[in-house]
C-alpha cells in the first residue's frame, strides 16, 4: 500500500494536486474549503486503495483462502501504521464506526467497575464526545462527575482548577489534547500526570489535535487515545489506542465467540476493512508529505514539523487579518499561543448560519454552529446561535486566506 513521495511541504501546488476535490467550482470560483475542522478532503491514494481493496481483496476475516489471508494482512497492516501514528503497539489499536461510539463502548465497560463515590473528572472545553459518555456514567452507575471550566475570555483551561478536581475518588481524567471549537491545546501531559498522581486513569480525546500535533501516548503518558482519521485526510472512522494490559481486563459487552484477546476483543462485529486500507494510505500520505527519513514515523515528525511551520504562518494570517475587520470578534487563544490553526468567530449583525451560507456564495466553506462543543459555546454565551469556525489544513493557501477575510469584511460592511 506504499504510495509515491510527494514534493516537501513547502510545495503546496504539488500537494493540492492530489486532492480532486480542490478542482470542484461554485458560483465561478475554486471552492476554498475552510472545513477541514470537521473533516478534510482525501488525498486520491486514499479512495483509489480502499476501491482496489473491495474490487480485488474483498472478504472476512480468518479463512483459508486468498482474499480472506489478504483481508487479514491489510487489517494487520492498518494496526501497524496506526500504532506507529499514536507511537504506540500495533495489539493496542482498536479500531470503530467513530471515536464516539469508541468511546461509549469504553466507557460502558470501565463503568462496569465504578459506583457511588466513584468520580470521572471531564472539561468544559471538550467536544460532547468527551463529555456525554462520561456523564451517562453518573445515571447508570451514580458515580460522581466533576466538571473542569476554561477561561472565556482567552479559551484556556484552568490547570489550577483541574489539579483541584482530582482526588483520590477519581477513576479517570478525560480531556481533549485541543479544542475544536477554540483550538485551545491545554497541557494534556502535566494532565495525565496529575491524573496518574492520584491513582486515575487518564483518557485523551486526540480528534482536533491529531491532524495538527503528531500523536504520542508515550510522552503524553496517557492511559487511553482516540483519534478520528477523517480528520487527517483518511476515511470515516474511529481509532482507539489503549494499554494493552486494560483493554484485556476491560469488562466490556461483546459476543462469546469472538476473539478473546486485545485488541480484537474490543471490536464488536465485522471492521470497515476498506476504511482501514483507507486510513493507514492516509497516514502515508502524511509522512510523504517530507519524504526523507527511513522509518515512518520518523517521516511523519519531519511532515507534521514542516506543516506545523506553514500552517502557523498561515493561521497569523487569519487571525490577525481577522482582528482587523471592524464588527468581527474572535474567540479562543491569539495566534501566538499554543493552538491549533482553527479560529473562532462571529460577525455582528449575522447569524453564523446566514455568515456561512453568504460566504459559501463566494465559495468559501466555513462551519458555523456549536461544533457538538455545547457547553463552550454555553460558557461563551452564545447558545443560540455559534459561532464560525475556519480551519487551515495542508492544502491551505494565502490566496484561500485572503478570499475569507474579503468575504467576511464584505459581510461586516453590511
């Protein structure tokens, strides 16, 4: 499933040419896609793989015959360039529908364990799939759920009030390595240590981080990671990376004769084989975006430094661009901050709805709403309407940057 390399990063014609979905036209211009917060475009390699895996390799699982040996290896395969992704062991890679359902199914059978005066310690900062799972605990098992608030004003959890929160009730810290609402990166490894302080289980929602920060359970230090690789140019579907020794203890519901150990013990029913050849391309494509080094991960540290580069320089140029347009406030941490390249907005006088659609007018796709980061936009005060979100992936250009801030000045003249 190797793929060719690709130009370094600082190529992005060369980059942007592997996406199709770049070429499509509205209303007379290229479509600017600003979305990538919610899911990216793929790369070609990516849908040309999982179609020569269904016309060519299609099967189940654990037959003697071809197609099913080599439906084996490419599930085999895609635990190895995953767990190289996460830095972590091929065994400890769950695979899933999506990181929520991942992370119900976890919490379900943690949970199993848990009661009164059992505590979870969450954020207000995180996504409701970090949250909801967590919460349902407190109905079902009456454990104790302890709520950790960020400052509104600057986007930034308070590390003060985390530290407080934790006791020796706790059973589990969950937190998100970055907001995708405000981009905000907390500091998830002084989080899993003072989690792990107290005895607690640290899990890690890396959904908005990983296709920005490359992902490392090892120096987080973290007990459970789950990421999702349509954010980072690969197919719907959910990852689920855990120490092996606790997903083979994990109580969790699933059919008798299905395999008894991690981490196919965690997978209920037959995977998305084709989402999986799919996901592991997306990570090749990834390190070959600054070919060079001998082992993979190695080429994804070299990719994911170049376009932290290129897209923090291109994040500057949003938000401050941003901050120029009179009637338009932004929301989360300024550019220099430790952040993802995702900024927050709203345009006095518009609903983020009615932004959008007039922006998608001009061909640039932004999301609006609450992102499933209900309680952040609570705690901002702006449940009724959201806010809009523009993120900067690796096929992000100035010319892109520039199109949204005229889009947008357009908007707050009128």
């Amino acid at each position: 499933m190797k793929r060719k390399s690709l130009p370094a990063i600082t190529d992005v014609d060369a980059i942007r040419s592997e996406f199709p979905a770049l070429g499509r036209r509205h209303e007379g211009w290229l479509v600017a896609y600003f979305d990538g917060p919610g899911g990216t475009q793929v790369p070609r390699s990516v849908p040309e793989a999982m179609t020569d895996y269904l016309l060519h390799h299609n099967a189940n699982t654990h037959w003697e015959y071809p197609t099913s040996e080599e439906t084996d290896d490419c599930v085999m395969e895609a635990r190895e360039i995953l767990a190289e992704f996460v830095n972590g062991r091929r065994e400890e890679v769950v695979f899933g529908q999506n990181m929520t359902t991942l992370t119900f199914h976890l919490a379900r059978g943690l949970g199993r364990g848990w009661g009164p005066g059992d505590e979870v310690v969450i954020t207000d900062l995180d996504h409701h799939a970090n949250r909801a799972p967590w919460t349902a605990l407190a109905v079902e098992r009456g454990i104790t759920i302890r709520s950790v608030p960020f400052d509104p004003s600057t986007g930034l959890l308070s590390m003060e009030a985390l530290e407080e929160a934790l006791s020796p009730q706790t059973r589990l810290l969950a937190i998100a390595a970055a907001s995708n609402a405000l981009g905000t990166i907390p500091d998830v490894r002084a989080a899993c240590a003072l989690a792990r302080s107290v005895g607690a289980l640290s899990f890690v929602d890396g959904v908005h981080s990983a296709p920005h920060i490359l992902p490392d359970v090892v120096a987080l230090d973290c007990d459970f990671f789950v990421c999702s690789p349509y954010k980072f140019y690969g197919p719907h579907l959910g990852v689920l990376w855990g120490r092996r020794a606790l997903l083979q203890d994990l109580d969790i519901p699933r059919l008798e004769p299905a395999p008894q150990a991690s981490p196919e013990r965690i997978e209920t029913g037959t995977l998305n084989h084709e989402g999986l050849v799919g996901a592991g391309v997306a990570v090749r494509f990834l390190a070959g975006l600054a070919p060079g080094r001998p082992t993979l991960r190695g080429a994804l540290e070299d990719g994911y430094r170049a376009l932290h580069e290129r897209s923090h320089a291109l994040f500057r140029r949003m938000w401050d661009g941003l901050g120029m347009i009179p009637r338009v406030t932004r929301y989360g941490p300024p550019a220099e901050a430790s952040r993802t390249p995702t900024a927050a907005f709203t345009i006095e006088g518009h609903s983020t709805n009615q932004a959008a659609r007039r922006l998608a007018e001009r061909s640039v796709f932004v999301s609006h709403g609450d992102f499933y980061a209900a309680t952040v936009i609570e705690r901002l005060g702006l449940a009724a309407d959201g806010l809009l979100r523009a993120g900067c992936a690796c096929y992000t250009t100035e010319d892109e940057i520039d199109r949204l801030l005229e889009g947008v000045t357009s908007l707050s003249r009128s």
